[in-house]
C-alpha cells in the first residue's frame, strides 16, 4: 500500500529532493515515519550546512557564550563514551594509520605542554621507543651533529660545567669499575689486533689523522705485528 509516496518494503521518498530511496539512506528520528528523518542523508546534510551558514552568527555566539558548559559536556561525553571513542580511534588508525599518524605529530606541535605531560605520564612509552628505535636514532643525531657542527660545540660550550660534573659523578661511582673496563677492552683489542687497536698504534707512530688510515695500511701493519709477535714467541 502506498501511503504518500512511501511504500512498505523498506522505501522512502525524501521530502525534499523526491528520490524513492532505502530506509538505510535516511537518518534516524524517533518521531518520523518509519522512525526516520523525512529527507535523506544526503539532503539532510546539506540542509544542515545552510541552515548552518544562515545562523552562523546565532551559533557562534550561543557556543561563545556557553563555552564552559559546552566544555564541561564533551568532557562528560568523552568520559562517558571511553571504550566507545577509544575503539573508534583504533578503527580509524588501522584504516589508515599515515593519516592517523599525521594528525597526532600535528596535534603534538601545537601542544607541546600536552605532549609533555603525556611523556611525564608515560615513561614506558619513551623507553620502549627508544629501545626499539636505537639504531635509527643513532644514526639521525650523527647525521644531524654532522650537518650542525656549530650547535654541537655550542652546546659543549654551554653544558661544560654540567659535563664535567656528571662525568666526575660518574667516575666516583664507577671509577674501579671503568678502569678495570678500560683495562680490560685495551688488553682485549691488543691480543686480537682489532682495527681500533692498530688504528691507534698507527695514528702515534705515524702521527697521522685516522681518517688518514686506509685498510692497506691496517692489514700490513697487522701482519707486521703478527710476525714480530711469532719471532718474539720463539726467541
Ligand atoms: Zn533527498
């Protein structure tokens, strides 16, 4: 049976552009028919939008002027709807996490204070960043002291005295320690003739700069060493 326009399988006509379409296409609302809105959501939307930009002015001031109750309301929703939003949230980052990402580093820029506190209330989360991103975040400081010599000699000469003073703490706590290390790791390079140990041994006796030392150099001088040490063994 027709009833205005609209049929019982599941159609509806909007009120306003006059397409018959499927329920699924109109907005919910208690008091329509069907329980729906009488124009579809696409209308519906646009007839939102204007009435929006037509009472701009009403709106912005209500929202002006209720701003701590507007406030108030979202925080009460937010809380209310955790799981919900938090849920939310996780959907869309899977979709599309570039986006997500983007908009996080995005919100972080203009909060930095937020972003702050977040950290203070999540170590874990540093750490585990940290730990998971060594590699990586060795090498961008390295690359970027090496694009910004000035900075990093600005910042020795700014932080000397705070150096110095955690290097002399550090010492005081794990100076045995440190020299038996220190000990330890020469003696250890010095019986498997590593290339930081011939590097060294070249770098006195030649008195050249490192990067001066090519890997010729270190295999000769390596077996040069080798048979001095043969020689010295046996006699
Ligand atoms: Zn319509």
């Amino acid at each position: 049976m027709l009833v205005g326009g609209d049929n019982m399988e599941g159609m509806k006509v909007c009120s306003n552009c006059g397409v018959e379409k499927g329920l699924d296409e109109f907005g919910n609302q208690k008091q329509g028919k069907f329980g729906k809105n009488s124009m579809c959501k696409i209308c519906k939307k646009e007839y939102s939008h204007l009435e929006y930009i037509r009472n701009k002015e009403t709106y912005e001031r209500y929202r002006e002027e209720n701003k701590d109750k507007i406030k108030l309301n979202s925080k009460e929703y937010r809380s209310k709807n955790k799981d919900m939003l938090s849920e939310r949230r996780s959907i869309i980052y899977t979709e599309n996490p570039e986006k997500f990402r983007k908009k996080s580093i995005e919100y972080a820029r203009k909060h930095p204070e937020k972003k702050k506190e977040w950290l203070k209330n999540n170590p874990d989360y540093m750490k585990k960043y940290h730990e998971e991103n060594r590699d990586w975040l060795l090498e961008q400081g390295a690359k970027h002291r090496k694009n910004n010599p000035e900075e990093k000699k600005e910042w020795g000469i700014k932080n000397r005295a705070h150096v110095k003073s955690y290097n002399e703490d550090y010492k005081k706590d794990k100076g045995k320690e440190l020299s038996l290390y220190g000990k330890n790791y020469t003696e250890d390079n010095r019986n498997k003739l590593t290339d930081v140990y011939i590097k060294g041994l070249l770098h006195v006796s030649l008195n050249i700069s490192s990067m001066d030392i090519t890997p010729g150099l270190i295999i000769a001088k390596r077996a040069q060493l080798k048979l001095r040490r043969a020689i010295n063994s046996v006699c």
